[in-house]
C-alpha cells in the first residue's frame, strides 16, 4: 500500500455546492431552466430534485461509486477506497502505483474528487 498520507491532497476543497454541481454536471445531470435549485437526474433519478450532497454524504456519493466501480482506467484494476486512520484513499491501483487517485479526510469528498480528476474535470 503507498504511503499517500497528505501527497495526494492538492485541493482545498471542502464538501459544498459548487464540488456538488461540478459533480452533477459530470454526471450528466442538468439544472431546471427556471429553478435553479433543482437538477435532474439520469436513469432512475431522472426527475426534478435538489441537488445532491455529493460531496458530504455518503448515501449520495454511493450513486458515483456504482459509476466508478464500472470504469475501466488503462493499465489499473477495479475502483478502491481504502480506509486509513486519517482519511481515505480513492482509486485505480496499477502494479507500480496509483494512477488516479484522491486521499481526504471524508471518504464522500475523495470519492468526488477521484470523480471528477477521471472524467478530466479536477
């Protein structure tokens, strides 16, 4: 396991509206012409609905593990997320490394951030 404790955290992101929408946009979710409040979703949340907490809660930020877990990055394995003492380590694993990865102090926001770094959204 690399020792990735504080390496990896480049970002001075805190769970919040604007990381919560950058996830959403990548997503595929689209914000209401008229409330702005409301996003819709795609496949079985493809209805009008606030926007999500991504970034803060777990039940929410489970909805872009399921899509993670079904990315395929050259050259890794299966998406991870490592529990350490001080945070959690979210990633593609290869033999020499990581290749994608965010360590943070919530496993909601590494998750997020793993995200977005895939999509080529940091």
């Amino acid at each position: 396991m690399p020792q990735l404790l504080g390496e990896n955290m480049k970002h001075d992101w805190q769970p919040n509206t604007e990381l919560n929408a950058k996830v959403a946009k990548a997503l595929g979710w689209t914000q209401h012409d008229s409330y702005k409040h409301l996003w819709y979703g795609k496949g079985d949340q493809a209805h009008a609905q606030p926007l999500s907490d991504f970034s803060g809660d777990m039940t929410a930020a489970w909805i872009v593990v399921e899509i993670l877990k079904t990315k395929t990055i050259e050259g890794a394995g299966f998406f991870k997320i490592v529990c350490e003492d001080t945070g959690y380590l979210c990633g593609w694993e290869a033999k020499d490394g990581w290749i994608i990865s965010e360590y943070e102090t919530s496993a909601p926001l590494a998750i997020c951030l793993a995200f977005l770094k895939s999509v080529g959204n940091e």
